[in-house]
C-alpha cells in the first residue's frame, strides 16, 4: 500500500474497500469486538463474507468439535481451519480467480463480573496473500492488563484490526508487521508472549527471531523456545511444572555451563517436593546478554538458542535483569518450586544494593519477592582470583550490614551449594572460548561438550 494507514478506523476501511480481499471473522468469549470495527467504517459487505458469534460452549463446540479448554491454540486452530475450509467450499469457484480470502478467529477469556482476573486469548488468522495461493497463517497469544472489561474489549477489538490488516498489507516484512500489531493500543494493556508465521508469505521467517522481536520491540517481557526449536506459549510450557533456570550468555555453552545445570538437575530432582520427570529446563538470556554496544546481533542469537536446544534445553529470551523480577515472573505460571542454577560470581552481584535503588524497600524488598514462594538458588564454587581457593557459598563474605541476611538465606536452605560440579571445569570461560572459536584456536574444542563442538563446526558458528 501506497499510503500510511495508522488508525484501526483507517485500517479496517482499508480492507472493506479492497475489492481483492474476502474473509470471515470467528470470534469465542470475550473477544467479539473486532468484527464491530468492519461494520462500524462501513462497506463491510464487500469483504465480510461472514460474522460468527460462538458464544455458548454448546454451541461453539456443536460447530467447531468439543475440546478440553475453549481458550486454547487448539480451540483457535479448529476455528480457522472450519472458517477457512468453508470459504474455499462455498466460494473458491464462483470468486477464486481474483479474490484472496482469510479466515480471522480469535478466543479469548477477559475481566468480567464474575471472573476478576487478568484475561488471556489466542487470536489468528489464516489467508492467502494472493489469489489461489496456499495459504498462509499468523497464530499469537495475548495476556490482557486493563483494570476493567471495556478496556480488554476495546484492545482485543484493536488488536484483531491490526493481525487483519498487517496479515493482508504486511506479511513481505514480518518484523514490521510485528510491531504494528500495538497501534493504537494503550500501552500495558496487552501482552504478546507469542507468535508464529507460517505457510508461503512468510518463508524464510524464522519464527525464532520473531520471539527475541517480541521482546526486543516491548511486545513482551519474556518469550520462550523449546527443546526443538519451536516458539511455544510459555504459560502452557511451564504451567505446574517445576523450573530449573540458568541465566547466562551462552557464547557458546561451555562444559562448566552444562555441569552446573546437570548438576543443579541431580540436586534439584532429589528435593521432596520435586518430580523428576515434571521438570523444565530452561537456558535463559536477558536483552543485555544479547546486546553489545546497545545492538543485538541477530545470528550470534540464533547460534546460542541453537546450542541450547542441541543440549535439550528450552530457551528463554527476557528483558528481566533483575533476578527478583525474573522470579516473579515466573511464579505467575507455576506454583511448583523454582531453582536458579548460578555461580559465585552472580550470588555477589545479587547482594549489591545499587541494583535495587529503584525499590522502594531495597535490597529487602527484592529478597521478600524472590523468595516468597518456592524458590531457591543453587551455586557452584569459583577459584578466587586473589587466592586462588576454592570459594563456595560458606566462605562468600558480602557487606558486614548484610551478613546477617546473607546468613539467614543460607541457614534456611534459600541458598545452597552444588557440590557436584567438576572442579576441574570452573576454570573455562566462555568468553575466552569465544575468542579461540574466532582466532580458529582448535583448543576450544576441549572446552565444550561434544555435541556442542559438532555444531559449531558443521554450521561455522560464532567465526
């Protein structure tokens, strides 16, 4: 398109006055007010080849098949693909020569009298980008922050106008399309905590990328990848599940990286109230371990998330610095206990105050919130740079005003020691490893595990 379109009144006319465009719009629960948009403009009738309502369970399972939560990706992919199958049915003959058509759905539960809790959806679309091509698809999850029910409709009327209208003008620049979809939209109202492009527009998107965008754009404070790459929701990845988290940079993944988490798993595992077999292991990255001099280097990232996934983690991309933040985050989905795998060196860094200026109780008021729920630190020992002794959790010294806390931390089991780790792997660094990967010193190779190795060979990573 010629012109800037920036007004979801601009946008919606838009698609009513193109004559090459023809869709349905589907729309579960609270999420019934994007199709308003089409009609409110006027012209609707030349691209609304229908308006579904499933309001009642009954119904929307009596028309879409019964599944076990109506707000679910599963509910959201039988919408789309029923809606989408019947235009084709119903319309590919008569008008499929010079028509593109879509299929829009969204299910979503919000705020309301009876339910004072944040709202959370899916929304999708499902189109062709030209006419009789295979189609193509655009699956996102949203969590909803407005204090009330009119507001959550507002933005999810909002929301589904620009998904519309970026699907149809904006699928050659998926980055772009991305961030269009907050326009017009009140900042903290909305969550975007997942996305994923498929289908002949999009080829060559890398869905990956697109999670580290969301982040990376204020779409959303933490976006998640699993062990096979695949960008997933992280609510329904970690819900009542256990979380052993290493935070790191990950450039690369070095033979301590992969102890320390190991060894965090045995111990972690061993705890009374942890199953084994319900435990995610998530390898996470902060935007300020991706950035250097302010800028994320796109392929560095796509070579770290592809290690991590290599060694069978899952990948967590946040812009949460603060630990205590990462905690709080994380405890909105799971009420199982929650383990950080860490060093000395980090340990140290928690415990400087003037991380925690911005509080207004301080370095207190950090602690109250890591720790109120199930949650514990794992440290491995370091080498002491001026001793060269081994230094575990029992010899940190931290600021005699602070000693006592630290003290009650570790009497109480908030903190404890990894006696498990290989002493003789506290001496690699990743960031010396890295720059023998790009001085083409072989002897990085003996400093990573085998697997990781392979890859970094095979695909030239990091050189």
């Amino acid at each position: 398109m010629d012109n800037v379109v920036e007004t979801p009144h601009q946008k919606a006319l838009t698609v009513n006055l193109d004559k090459t465009r023809y869709g349905t719009l589907a729309e579960i629960g609270a999420g019934q007010e994007t199709a308003r948009w089409f009609f409110r403009v006027g012209a609707a009738a030349g691209t609304i080849a229908s308006a579904m309502s499933a309001y009642d369970m009954t119904f929307s399972d009596a028309i879409y098949g019964p599944v076990k939560r109506y707000v679910s990706r599963e509910r959201l992919e039988a919408m789309l693909c029923r809606e989408y199958d019947l235009l084709l049915e119903r319309l590919l003959k008569q008008r499929g020569d010079n028509t593109a058509f879509f299929a829009f759905a969204n299910t979503v539960a919000a705020r309301s009298y009876s339910r004072d809790v944040d709202g959370q959806g899916w929304l999708g679309i499902r189109f062709q980008h030209k006419e009789q091509q295979l189609h193509s698809q655009i699956d996102i999850h949203v969590s909803l922050y407005s204090s009330s029910y009119l507001q959550d409709q507002e933005t999810l009327g909002v929301l589904g106008v620009n998904l519309i209208y970026g699907a149809l003008y904006m699928h050659e620049n998926a980055e772009s399309l991305l961030i269009s979809l907050l326009d017009n939209i009140s900042p903290g109202s909305v969550e975007i905590d997942m996305i994923e492009f498929s289908g002949p527009a999009f080829d060559g998107v890398d869905n990956r990328l697109m999670a580290l965008y969301l982040v990376q754009h204020g779409l959303s404070n933490a976006a998640m990848i699993n062990a096979k790459g695949k960008v997933v929701q992280i609510a329904d990845s970690l819900w009542q599940k256990s979380v052993l988290i290493e935070r790191s940079r990950f450039q690369p993944p070095t033979k301590l990286t992969v102890d320390l988490m190991e060894s965090a798993y045995q111990t972690f595992s061993n705890e009374d109230n942890v199953n084994a077999d319900n435990i995610v292991m998530l390898g996470e990255m902060t935007l300020h371990d991706l950035s250097e001099e302010g800028e994320i280097d796109v392929k560095d990232f796509l070579s770290r998330a592809e290690l991590l996934c290599e060694l069978g983690w899952d990948v967590l991309i946040s812009n949460y610095g603060e630990c205590y933040r990462l905690a709080q985050y994380l405890f909105r989905f799971t009420d199982k206990p929650i383990a950080l795998a860490m060093g000395v060196p980090l340990l140290k860094r928690i415990f400087r105050e003037s991380y925690y200026k911005d509080l207004p109780g301080g370095i207190l008021e950090s602690f109250g919130r890591l720790f109120k729920n199930d949650l514990r630190f794992y440290v491995c020992p370091m080498y002491d740079n001026d001793s060269g002794k081994l230094q575990g959790v029992s010899d940190l010294q931290v600021a005699p005003h602070l000693q006592h806390l630290y003290n009650h931390l570790l009497d109480n089991g908030f903190v404890r020691p990894l006696a498990l780790v290989n002493t003789r792997h506290l001496e690699i660094y990743s960031h010396k490893v890295l720059e023998m990967i790009r001085n083409d010193d072989n002897k990085w190779r003996s400093q990573v595990p085998e697997n990781v190795a392979n890859v970094i060979s095979g695909k030239c990573l990091f050189s």
